[in-house]
C-alpha cells in the first residue's frame, strides 16, 4: 500500500477494499480475495473468523459486492460521480440490505455493530459496514483518483484535499499525462 493508512476503525474498510489491485497493466492486478478459499485466507490473515468451512459462493459473491460498492463510495469522496459505478452500487445496496447491524452504547455514545454471530461472512460484512458509518472523518477515507490505481487512502490534508495514493506514483502519472496532453494541443 502506498496511501496513507486509516485510523482505527476505518483501516479495516481500507484493507478490505484494497485486497483488490488495479493496474494499468492487466498482468499486475491482483485481487486477495479472488475465490471462496482466498476470502477465508484473507480473514484468518486479518484475525477476522468466518467458521471453519471455506465460504459458500453466494457469500464470497457478497463480499466482492460490498468491496467494489464501497470503493465506488470513495471514489465520490474524491471528486468522482457517486453513481459512476452505479452497478456496484445498485449490488451493494442488495447485500447491505440483508446486513444485520444493531445500535449499542459501550461509553455512552452510540456505535453500531454487527447483529448475530461474528463469526461469519454476513458478521465480516457487518463488520466493515459498521466501521464505515462510526465517523464524520469517512469523507477523508478516498479511492485514488488515477482509474488504473484506485486504492483506497486516508487524506490527511487539511482541506481534504488529497487525490492520489502518493503523490510520487499516481500524483506524478497525472501531471504527466497532463503535461503530455497540453504539449500534443500545442504541437
């Protein structure tokens, strides 16, 4: 990961939604959580049970809903159409629909959590869904702007200003294709 990383709880949404990676080059995208059997690798990695059988395909197919919804989520915090990727909106609000979350009150304050048992792929879900809706500061979790990259960061600017991962890679790519751009008007 090249952006900066998220503060607790949001790191969790970040991890989630960056176990894809999107490259210009079709060779170097990679996705952790390309099957049933990957899902439950990534979740025993991340400390995160889901039983012990390997999940069912219509739970893995929810789970790929949720990360590429809430990545076109954040890339509306970045300046993007919120319905630029309206299909993977339309399959994250399906899922989410059928996430139970309930409402408790640890300090006082109210905080979501995941209903039912945590164990599993639907408490996985509820989980990351819990930890997107715990703050003001979700607005700073964003997708990179750069199409072939759009890994998720934590824009620490003052102004909320931040569009790329790192300014050194994907920030760079567009000023150059920019610089490219004005030179081939010019030319």
């Amino acid at each position: 990961m090249t952006g900066q990383p998220a503060p607790a709880p949001f790191d969790l949404v970040q991890d989630f939604v960056n176990t894809r990676r999107i490259s210009a080059n079709p060779a170097k995208n990679a996705d952790a959580l390309s099957s049933p059997a990957a899902l439950l690798a990534w979740c025993r990695a991340h400390g995160r049970l889901v039983g012990a059988d390997v999940p069912t395909e219509a739970e893995w197919a929810d789970v790929i809903a949720v990360r590429d919804g809430l990545r076109a989520v954040l890339a509306g915090h970045n300046g993007g159409a919120v319905d630029e990727d309206a299909d993977a909106l339309r399959r994250l609000a399906a899922v989410t629909a059928d996430i139970p979350l309930r409402v408790d009150f640890p300090d006082g304050a109210p905080a979501l959590r995941p209903a039912g048992d945590a164990n599993t792929v639907r408490g996985l879900l509820g989980e990351v869904l819990a930890a997107a809706a715990s703050g003001a500061d979700w607005s700073r979790l964003k997708a990179c702007r750069d199409p072939f990259c759009r890994e998720v960061f934590y824009d620490t600017s003052k102004n909320r200003s931040g569009a790329w991962c790192s300014m050194r890679v994907c920030g760079s790519r567009a000023k150059q294709r920019r610089f490219a751009q004005r030179q081939r008007v010019r030319g």
